[in-house]
C-alpha cells in the first residue's frame, strides 16, 4: 500500500512539474500582454478565450505529456497500473477546476479531460511493458 500511495504522490509531482515546465517555455513563445494581471479577470479571460490554435494544442500536449510522464512515475514506483489512472483523474480535475475558474476555449475545455485520459493510456502502454518484460524473460527460461 505504502508503494501505491508514493507512485501516485511522485506521479502527480511528475505531471504537475512536466505540466508547468512546457506552460513557462508557453509563456517565452506567447506571453501574455503586458496589460493584462492576474488580478483583472475580465482581460485574463478576454485573453485565454482568444488563444491562438497553436497555443491551445502546445498546452494540450503539456496536458497529455505531464499525464504520460506522471504515469510511468506513478506505475514504475507503484509496480501497478492502477495508480497511473489516479494520477490522470488528479490532473483532468486540475484541468477542470482552472476552466471553471478561468473560462477556455472549447477545445481546451474538451482537452482538460481527454489529454488526461489519452495520456493515461499511454502511460499504461509504456509501463505494461516494463511491467511484464522480466516475467516473460523469465518464463522463457
């Protein structure tokens, strides 16, 4: 159990930390007007609804690959796949609490959930593998 609980505490780490790192390098390539605070809501929203298609998709992917990496933590440490699935219900509700927060475009208000999902997946293809490899090394001998 203790193993469970640390693979979903590291993997969500993971993702938060890969989510961030790919939002800042977001920011150097479209940064946000210099007129607009965090503090005046009505320019925070006029600007994340009006966000370039190419910014949505670089922070869908953030979302999809902070997912993945948390994932692969979360499974690696935990030595199940269960945990990855914690990890990417963690980050879909981030996702969903920033939207309901901070109105998004639609695409991103679908992606809050489905990059989560997808990266899941994926996360789980990967660990699967690493998972079950020395079994089969070991069966076959």
């Amino acid at each position: 159990m203790g193993r469970i609980i640390l693979g979903i505490v590291l993997g969500v780490v993971a993702a938060f930390a890969t989510i961030w790192a790919l939002e800042m390098v977001h920011h150097l390539i479209n940064p946000i007007p210099g007129d607009v605070r965090l503090t005046d809501m009505d320019k925070l929203k006029a600007f994340t609804r009006s966000l370039p298609l190419v910014s949505q998709l670089f922070i869908l992917g953030g979302w999809l690959l902070g997912s993945i990496v948390g994932g692969v933590v979360a499974g690696l440490v935990s030595r199940r796949e269960g945990p990855i699935m914690g990890v990417a219900a963690v980050v879909a509700v981030a996702g969903l609490l920033n939207i309901l927060w901070l109105p998004h475009p639609l695409l991103l208000q679908i992606g809050s959930v489905a990059a989560p999902a997808l990266g899941a997946l994926i996360a789980r293809a990967l660990v699967r593998k690493r998972l079950t490899a020395p079994v089969a090394a070991a069966t076959a001998a």
